[in-house]
C-alpha cells in the first residue's frame, strides 16, 4: 500500500504519509506552533486522539485547548489519572464523579465493598493523592488503547467495583469495548484522551463539601489558574437532584436503561413529575409567607432551561393560595433582529442583556407597578420582529408580576423596582445524571438537545444552525448568566431524570440529517455517541408525560400558550 494525501487545516499544506502513520507523528513532522499544546485531531470532521493511525487521505484540523473538544479530551483524560493514583495510594477506594461545577467537577471517594460507603479524606491523605499525581504526570506514561470483547471489560470494571460500568458495557449493542490503559489501569471512556499523562500540564485537587472538586483547565484562558470560587446553591442543588435520583434508584443511564427495559417508564415519568409538582409548591409556599411585600417574581436561568414553564406552574401554585399572579415573558422584550448586538465572531449575540429592549422593558414595568394598563409585545422569533396583537394588562391591589428571563438576576436589568419587593428563582437542567462511575452527563449537552428539539419544531431553525449557534449561547451564559446564578433566593431543578431517552427519540433523527460536510458534523458525531448510550422511549410511553410537564415546551403538546 503507497502513500496516500493528508490535508491539514492549520496550515493549509498537503503532505504525503505512510500507511499507519499517526496523527502525533505527522502534529511532529508539521512543527505546528501553538500558544497552546495541541491535545486532539478532527480527521474528516471526527474527533480522534492523536495515537489515531492514518491509512487513507483525509483532511485534519489539530485542537488545543480553546475548542470545546480538546477541553473536553483533558478532562476525561485528567479524570482517569485520579483514578489510577487512587487505585495507588489507596487501593480500597473509588471514585465516583456526581457533577460538573463552574470551576470543575465535584467528586466523592467510596469504599470498595458492599456498602459503597462515603470516605473522606484528610488534608495529608489529599496532599499524598496530589502527589502522586503529579508523580505520574512527570513519569510521562503512555496512555494505550486496547479494543477487547464487552465481556472481558466488563469483567475488569466489576472487579475494580465499578458495576455500573461493567452493566453498560454488556448492554451496549457491540460485541467489543475500547479499553483505556494507565500502565495496568483500565477504564473507559466515550470520547478520546490524551496521548501519555505527561501532556497534563495543569491541575487542581481541592477538598470540598463531602468530597472534591477535580479542576482542569477552561477554554478561554487554558494557561490560567482556574478561581477557587465555589457557589454553595448550585452544589446545593445539584445534590438535591443526587439524593432525588438515589431515592428513585436512577443515578446512572444503566439504571435509567432499566426502567424502560422492564416497562417501567410510566411509574418513572410519574414519580419525577410529582417530585417536580412538590417543589413548584415549596417555592410558592415561601413567596406566599412574603406576599406582604413582594410584587415581583424574577425567574432566571440559561437557554432552554424551562424557564416559561417553570414560570407558569408557580403561577398556578400561587393562585392555589389565593394570589393573583401574572406571568410575562422577558423573551418579548428582544430587539428586532437587525437591532441585535453582535460578539466578537460578528454573529448576533442573542444571549447579551443589550439584545433586550432595556428602556422599553423598565418602561412597562413602571406603569404595570403604577397601576397604569399597557399593551404587551410579543416577539415573532421567525420574522426577528416585535409585534403588538393586542394583548393588554394592568395590575391591580394584591397582583403578583412574574417575568422570566436570561437575565432576570442580572442586577443592570431593572432600574424601577426596589430590591425588597422582589423573589428571585434560578432555574436551569442541572441533570445529576451520570453514564457511569467515571463519565458524567454534561447539563449544556441536555440543554442543546432541548433547544435543537424546540428549534425545529417552532422557530424553523435547523439542528445544524442551533449546533453552529451553541458556542455563541454557552459564552452568554458565561457572561450573563452563571455569574448572578447564587443571587437566586431559591433553585429550581428543571432537569427531569426520563428526559435523555425521550430527546433521544427527538433528537436523534434531527442528528443524522447533518452533512459531514457540515462544520456541525463533529458536534453531531458526539451527541448521537453519546445517545447510543441511552435506551430511547416509545411514543406510547411519551404520551404518558402529562401536558403540563415541562419538558413539553420543547417537544410539543402543552397546555400552556407559550
């Protein structure tokens, strides 16, 4: 077999390669100059390690650390070299990772027994663990790659303890499993990892709440230090949702996989919706107990968190009470199109607080809490206008404003209304979810799936462009969003535990239609790995999800007028 072509993105070059050559040989042969090292490869729009052998022509485009991708491939990769140091210095534990954090991920450390009970460590067990860390980071072992039957990987999880692992693994509709080698450690993984543990160039371990949090780099300043800054509410949350899902007994996809498998779905949707309906009530219960001062209900949160409908069923746990809400969406406020302030890419930045109509909004909301009638809009999101359709409103004694938004908690919003008189609520999918032991489900990853779903269905925009557009959403939420997120008085969780296996049964056909020619194909290829993970639901099950859930404003079939 001759050589064949390989084009490369970076340079713009072509260059001739022998059968079996590796992407870390030709990154070497290339010389590529990066302010960043270079941690991951798209080959013909895929993401691969750069251990990947070549044997026919392609194209590649080499990553480091500011793409999503290769931030994503250090972390799985730092991750897996807790666990062998772990299985070093402490070989009668294991890890399990609950979350992602703002600022990393949040783990606990559990005897391995029958009882999986919680250890925590002291600062000298930690400082030893750290060591030993960086220890493997300086011996700069190769991290290896080794195709095996499912059954023998899942011989090797079950005898380090991982039996969610090894349950997945059998399940999953492939006689072989790619195992991950750290000198004699296992473990899988569904994305790529680095080459060798000596390309970890950055970490922190941290001891925090009943166990850690694992920092690596982000994307926008990968040579920084991430801020130790830790946001107690968010945790409080997520934990919240943990001990919600233990109860249930679905922590894990493989659990969650069990339920439909054994036509359990409908006691599963039926259960996370009565959970859902308690806190609706508990929230409203605490603006009840304030009615004498509150007038205003700002609901906060990123894209596609739910945030309408979350809105509208604590209207209706508050008339329940004898108040008198009314619910108007920040949504409607939107500049017109051509009026949208554009990033840095110069695309339209629809997550910036400037993309409302700020003076219009602070407008309306001074005669609403004058007692002055006003006619609200309602923005046309497939013609990018404003519209009046003649819907008026004015508040009277006792009336409660409920206004949901990105930006509902940002304090530039509202300039005249007096601080005191509001109840603020954060709601976002902080799914508790996990794969396995050692493979977390990322809470943007649902939220994109939710929005492609919605897109699609009411706005007339393509899973391609919603792909194309996330990057832009997740740096406004960054900037907007997750900075004011602890001003909440109260989290709501709208994740719901049975929403992966019906968004997979949504979204995975929306995924299949994207070119691979398409800048999104990577991004899709990722996504539909991922749901491959998941056992979907039928349309007889998906019926069962009640009108007033709110998973149906993303996939249709509400009661509700949004």
């Amino acid at each position: 077999m001759g050589k064949f072509a390989v084009y490369c993105e970076n340079t713009g070059c072509t260059l001739d390669c022998m059968p079996g050559t590796t992407l870390m040989d030709l990154l070497q042969e290339l010389s590529l100059q990066s302010r960043y090292p270079f941690v991951a490869a798209l080959v013909d729009n895929q993401l691969k390690e750069l251990s990947y052998d070549l044997y026919h022509s392609c194209s590649i485009r080499f990553l480091d650390m500011t793409h999503p991708d290769g931030q994503r491939t250090y972390s799985r990769t730092l991750s897996f070299l807790l666990q062998k140091a772990l299985a070093d210095c402490f070989p009668d534990l294991h890890m399990v990772l609950e979350y992602n954090l703002p600022n990393g991920i949040y783990g606990e450390f559990r005897v391995t027994d029958d009882s999986n009970r919680l250890m925590k460590l002291t600062p000298e067990e930690y400082a030893a663990l750290e060591a030993r860390m960086r220890a493997l980071i300086a011996e700069d072992l190769p991290i290896r790659k080794v195709k095996m039957p499912a059954t023998e990987a899942a011989e090797l999880f079950r005898k380090q303890g991982k039996f969610e692992k090894a349950n997945l693994v059998e399940h999953l509709p492939r006689y072989y499993c790619s195992v991950y080698y750290i000198a004699d450690y296992p473990d899988t993984y569904y994305g790529p990892l680095l080459f060798s543990t000596g390309a970890l160039y950055y970490f922190e371990l941290i001891p925090f709440s009943n166990g850690f949090c694992l920092q690596s780099p982000n994307c926008a300043t990968p040579d920084q230090k991430v801020a130790e800054v830790y946001q107690d509410k968010l945790a409080e949350a997520f934990q919240e949702s943990a001990n919600w899902y233990s109860i249930l007994r679905a922590d894990s996809i493989v659990e969650v996989n069990d339920y439909i498998r054994r036509g359990k779905a409908k006691e599963l949707i039926q259960l996370m919706e009565a959970l859902h309906a308690r806190k609706y009530a508990q929230i409203a219960d605490q603006i009840y107990a304030q009615r004498d001062r509150l007038r205003l209900i700002m609901i906060s949160g990123p894209s596609s968190s739910g945030k309408t409908t979350t809105s509208k069923r604590i209207a209706l746990q508050c008339k329940i009470l004898g108040l008198n809400p009314i619910v108007i969406a920040m949504d409607d406020y939107f500049l017109d199109r051509e009026h949208t302030p554009r990033d840095e890419n110069g695309e339209y930045d629809f997550e910036s607080l400037h993309a409302m109509d700020l003076p219009f909004l602070n407008q309306q909301l001074h005669q609403l809490l004058a007692g002055q009638e006003v006619e609200l809009p309602t923005f046309d999101f497939k013609q990018g206008k404003r519209v009046f359709k003649g819907k008026r409103m004015r508040m009277h004694e006792g009336d409660i404003l409920i206004m949901e938004g990105i930006h509902a908690l940002n304090p530039s919003l509202l300039t005249e209304v007096s601080d005191d008189q509001v109840f603020r609520i954060y709601a976002s999918a902080l799914t508790a979810l996990s794969v396995d032991e050692n493979n977390l489900i990322s809470t943007s990853d649902c939220r994109m799936l939710r929005r492609m779903v919605r897109d699609n269905a009411t706005r007339g925009i393509v899973p391609e462009e919603t792909i194309l557009r996330w990057p832009s959403v997740r740096r406004g939420e960054e900037r907007n969003i997750f900075p004011f997120q602890e001003n909440a008085d109260v989290f709501f969780n709208s994740s719901l535990v049975f929403e992966l296996p019906l968004l997979k049964y949504y979204a995975e056909p929306l995924l299949l239609r994207i070119p691979v020619s398409s800048p999104a194909y990577a991004e899709s290829v990722r996504l539909r790995k991922f749901l491959s993970l998941v056992v979907p639901l039928s349309p007889e099950e998906i019926a069962r999800i009640p009108p007033t859930s709110i998973l149906r404003e993303f996939i249709g079939g509400s009661t509700f007028e949004y």
